[in-house]
C-alpha cells in the first residue's frame, strides 16, 4: 500500500529535497525508508505548528517519541546532513545528523493507521474504491528455469516461496514439466498443488470467481463477488506478499488459511478460504472468502497457534 504523495497532503519539506532524493534512493534497497520518510516529514511538520502543550499531547496519544534532538533544530539541515533508518520491536525510527551530530531522531509505530492518518473506515473504503477502479494486469512472473526448483518426483517439481511465520504458511508453487514446458499444476489428482497455484498466482490455469464475505469497521458486513486472478493482482499491487495454509482437506472442498501480508506498514488482510475439488476439474467455478482487513502483523499471534493446532490434528 504505497500511497501517493497526494494522500498527505501537500508537503512543505521540513526535511528539505535532498534528504527526500536520499530517502528515494535508500528505497531501491529497504521500500520502508521512503515511506517512513513522508510520514516523519508530515508529522513535523503538522508538530510544527503547535504550541509544547498540544505538541505533548498529539504525540502521547500516537505514540511517538523524540528521543534525541529537538524540533527547534530542523532550521539546523543543510547539504551535509544525513539519514538514518532503523526498525525493531514493532517501531520505526529516522534520524537526521549533521556529521555525527544528531539533529533529531523521531521514533514511532509501525501502525497502518498512524503512517497513513486514516482509521479503520478510511483505509476500508479506500481498499475498495481503489479495487473498483483496478485495471486488472499480471503481475506474476513464472520460471523457465529448472534449476531454480527442487524436484518433487517424475517430472513434477516446486518452486520455494517464502514462509510467514511457520513453515505450513508459505508461497510454495507447484510446476510440471510437460510437452509444452514448466507450466503450473492444476488438475484434480493434484488438488493441494493446485490449490497453491490457484490462490497464489494470476498465472494458474482457469477461470475462478471469489465470493466474499468482508467484515468491516463497525461489526458490518460487504459481500462482493470478483474474479481471483484481480483480487490477487490488486493485492501484490498494493504490496503485499501472499502466503497460504492448508487447513484441512475435506471430502467436497479445501479449508485453506490465506494471509496478504504488508511488511512496511505492518498489516494482514487474513481470509479463510473454501475451494472445492471441482474448480480443478472443470478449470472454472467460485472459491468462498471471509475477510478481515488490517489486522495488525503483531496482533495475529492467537491465529498461528490455532493453525498449528489444527495441523498437529491432522
């Protein structure tokens, strides 16, 4: 969910341009620099314009520290000053120094809320407008290459993603080498590989609609039905990375755990997802989901432990 600039606000620069094109560069290598960068300068700049007491208070309520330095001294930036990013325990912190002078170190939450200055309704609503308005594209890359993957048997093999938090929750895909080359598993003898190339990629094999069930801010509920292949397009746009569980495999359809997870403003949208084994055959149906956005990354502990239950009961 990288937002435009124009989601702030227009910016008066506190921080100054340089230090933006320094931030922007950073970004290539740690995506989080900039962003923190626009919220850090935004948020002076609104402290900016308060008196100690208003500024004590907004900064209390958010959370926010300055642990080293003074707003006073943002006058202090010139061509020699730097940057500095760091990020543990849930926190984010920039620091601006002049040599090895620090200028001001501003610390805070890695909260969804508080970096974008939207609540729970906003950020909702806006998902949404934004997924209305969504140009659906590919987003996906698949490899041609062999030796990137670990052979399964025969002339099956998988394509190692990454894991959220356990090993169970991943975004492994699934190929077979065919006449026609490495294309995705998606037929009804492999349904728990197919289940992961459909739920996972907009390249798997098929038609798939998704009817949801959205549980929204105020114990409200949205029901939409869209194509997969946009809603997990529209997701990775937005920056996240998708990761699935598989639950349990019934007798009529798969009980599958999906997370969409963004890592730098540290929000999950968390879907339990029912697919039935006729989607493989036919290459065409509707999977069900029910959806809960922005679940903050630190608040889904509870969510692992009865994934793990479940898993154990297997």
């Amino acid at each position: 969910m990288l937002l435009p600039l124009s989601v702030w606000g227009q910016h008066n620069g506190v921080l100054g341009g340089r230090l933006r094109d320094e931030a922007q560069k950073a970004s290539k290598d740690i995506p989080a620099i900039s962003v923190v960068f626009d919220f850090v300068e935004r948020y002076l700049a609104e402290l900016q314009g308060m008196n100690a007491t208003e500024q004590s208070s907004r900064m209390e309520r958010d959370d926010v520290r300055i642990t080293k330095g003074r707003i006073e001294n943002l006058a202090r930036i010139d061509d020699s000053s730097s940057l500095a990013f760091a990020e543990e325990n849930n926190r984010y912190s920039l620091a601006v120094f002049n040599a090895k002078n620090p200028i001001i170190e501003i610390s805070f939450p890695a909260s969804c809320q508080l970096m974008t200055g939207q609540n729970l309704k906003q950020l909702e609503d806006n998902l949404f407008v934004g997924l209305d308005n969504y140009s659906y594209r590919i987003v996906d890359t698949l490899t041609t290459e062999i030796s990137e993957l670990k052979p399964l048997h025969d002339n099956y093999y998988m394509k190692p993603g990454g894991a959220y938090q356990i090993d169970d929750i991943n975004s492994n895909l699934y190929l077979i080498n065919s006449g026609a080359g490495l294309q995705l598993v998606f037929d009804a003898d492999h349904p728990l590989e197919s289940c992961h190339n459909l739920l996972l990629s907009e390249l798997s094999p098929g038609e798939v609609s998704l009817e949801l069930v959205v549980r929204k801010y105020g114990l409200k509920k949205e029901q939409r039905t869209l194509p997969l292949k946009l809603w997990l397009s529209y997701l990775k746009v937005l920056g996240c990375n998708i990761y699935i569980g598989i639950e349990e495999m019934g007798t009529n359809s798969i009980q599958v755990a999906f997370f969409a997870v963004n890592n730098i403003f540290k929000y999950n949208h968390v879907m339990n997802v029912e697919v039935p084994y006729t989607v493989f055959k036919d290459r065409k149906g509707t999977v069900t989901g029910d959806l809960n956005l922005f679940v903050p990354t630190h608040n889904i502990s509870a969510l692992f432990d009865e994934f793990n239950e479940a898993s154990d009961d297997k």
